[in-house]
C-alpha cells in the first residue's frame, strides 16, 4: 500500500511540471543561437584557397558544436574582387578571404603584408613545412599580427588570422623570359607593389582579376600573368601560357580573413575562440594543399604539359636590387609600413 502513494505522488508531480512546461513554456532550456555568416573569398572558383575554404567552415562548425554555420562562396558570387573589404565593412559579408594586396591604396601596410618583392623567402633554405612555421612565427611573435589588427581595425574589421598561397608569385608566360631583354615590354597580370616591381625591370603590370586573365592570355591582351600554383591546377593557365618563370617568387604570400567588426563583436567569447581555432586550422590546411598542389605541378612538367624557365643570374641580381629599392620606398608610406619594413629587415639581417 505504502508503495503504490509513493508511486502516486512520483505521478501526480510529474505531471504538475509537464503542465507547468506547457503553461510556463519560457521556462524551459532555450536551444543556444545559432549564427549563419557568409565568407567570400577575392578569387575565383578554381582557386585553390578559395576551394580550401570548405574545411574552414567545416572546422568553425564542429568547435561551435553547430553554432556557427557558414556559407563560402567565390568571386564573384556576391561582389567583385576589388570590393570584398567594402562588403565586409558594411555588412554584405560577414567573413572577407583575401589578400592585403588588393588595400594597398587604403591600408599601405597591406602590401607588406601580403609579401613584398622577396619578403617572405625564410632565412636559412629551410624544407617547406620548415618555411610556413617560421613565417607564422614571424607574424604571431614579433608584434606584426597586433600591428595589422590595429590598421584594419581603422576600417571597421576585425583581423582574424593569416593563410599561405605557397610560392607566390607563380608566374606563367605565352613565351620563355630569361633575360632582362625578354622581359622588355611583357604585359603581365599582376597587383599592387609587384607592379611596381615588375615596371621596374622594365615589364607592363596590369591588374586585372584572375577570372578574366585566361582569355586575356589566350588572345594576347597578355604576355604573362602571375597567381599561386592553383592557375595551373585549378584555373589552367598553362593551357594558354605554357611557361613556368622561375626566379620572380618568394616562398609564400600571405592572406588574411577579416570579420565585420558588429559581427566579431556580437559573438559569444565561446564562438569568437571558436572561429579563430577554425581560422588557424586553415592556416595548416593552405600549407598541406599548396605542398601538395607543388607536387601536381612538378608532374606536369615532368609530362611536358609545362616548361620549367629560370632567370639567367643577371636577371634575378637586377630583380633582387629593384626589389630593396621597393622596400626602402614602402618604407616612407607611414609609421605602420616603417615599423614591418624594420621588423622584416631584422629577420633578414638586413641593414
């Protein structure tokens, strides 16, 4: 008997709280918010760090527990390349993929940031994977990450981490360039400071967004055009510039993802460590898929799908001293670009 009020009461409480839920419904658990951001990436479908960007948004899903969906899209799916830092600015994005190349005329640091002439060759010949640990080193441990969020920041975004493009510029011509005569006049598609390096040898940079370079080297609007190793893999530029200009590249050029600053300061600490542990992911995933990509490359020289061409000596000596005239220059563009150019000369062990 004892049994059966004991069971009786067990009953009746259940079901005075299941008719408290329902009555009372804001008193149960609330499911956490769930945050849809879009990131687009400056470069085209094809490219092999915009393709890339899936496992960024896979990596933000699962350390969010599924808090933080992101969609990826691809130049030019929302805005052009040029306009990606705007769009982020504003709202129209949430999440930018570029390349500080591209803001050299608003954020003079970028440049540097991004790789100038022969800025991000390491120290010390190191392995590949030797070389991207020691540029993140570079970036994370001399106070240069704080210095660029302190610059975008001025733009209204937050600065949310870096990427690689391994060897960069990789540079394709219609024809073989070894000596600074060949050089004479090529019109090459480029960007930012390197145009200004490449004018100095004597080229004609242009710049121009990698979706339309293709045809313009198909038809001769073009002579040359540099990207990372994915203009051949992936946008197969080769098929109509079938050389490989060995000598102009440094190890690596750097890119960035930028948040809207109403957005990065609307998320949870949670989902802020979140994103940036997804952003750092990203990081290692370019490395492991530009290593990768190199191989592919080698195989299509290997099948003479691609001519491998080297500057003679004289030409990649003229291409060393235009570019440390360059860097002296960016130098003098404001307090920012001084205090990289010194930071980058003290890595070098340069004067």
């Amino acid at each position: 008997m004892k049994g059966k009020k004991v069971a009786l009461v067990i009953s009746v409480l259940l079901a005075v709280m299941l008719v408290g839920w329902a009555v009372f419904p804001g008193c149960q658990a609330e499911a956490p918010e769930v945050y849809e951001l879009k990131v687009q990436s400056a470069w085209p479908h094809g490219d092999l760090s915009m393709e890339t960007l899936t496992r960024f948004a896979d990596a933000a899903y699962e350390k969010s527990d599924g808090r933080l969906v992101i969609s990826v899209f691809g130049e030019p799916d929302i805005v052009p390349m040029f306009e990606v830092l705007e769009a982020v600015k504003m709202g129209t994005l949430d999440i930018g993929h570029a390349g500080g190349t591209l803001w050299g005329g608003i954020i003079p640091v970028a440049e540097v940031e991004f790789g100038i002439p022969y800025g991000w060759n390491v120290p010390g010949n190191p392995t590949y994977d030797e070389a991207m640990a020691e540029l993140r080193s570079f970036f994370f441990d001399t106070g240069f990450i704080e210095l660029l969020r302190e610059e975008y920041a001025k733009q209204g975004v937050y600065y949310l981490d870096i990427h690689n493009y391994g060897p960069v510029p990789f540079t394709v011509a219609t024809k073989p360039l070894v000596t600074m005569d060949d050089l004479e006049g090529v019109k090459i598609r480029d960007e930012g400071l390197w145009t200004e390096w490449h004018n100095m040898l004597g080229m004609a940079g242009t710049d121009i967004s990698g979706s339309e370079a293709y045809m313009a080297l198909k038809l001769g609007t073009l002579d040359a055009a540099q990207w990372d190793s994915s203009c051949i893999t992936g946008l197969k530029w080769h098929e109509v510039a079938p050389y490989w200009i060995r000598g102009f590249a440094s190890d690596t050029a750097i890119g960035h993802m930028l948040v809207n600053m109403d957005v990065w300061n609307g998320l949870p600490d949670d989902l802020k460590e979140a994103l940036a542990g997804a952003a750092e992911d990203y990081w290692y995933d370019t490395a492991e898929v530009y290593g990768a990509d190199l191989d592919a490359v080698y195989d299509l020289v290997e099948s003479g799908a691609l001519t491998e061409v080297w500057l003679d000596d004289a030409t990649l000596a003229e291409c060393a001293a235009a570019a440390h005239v360059i860097w002296d220059e960016v130098a003098t563009r404001d307090a920012a670009c001084a205090e990289a150019i010194q930071l980058i000369k003290e890595w070098h062990g340069v004067e």
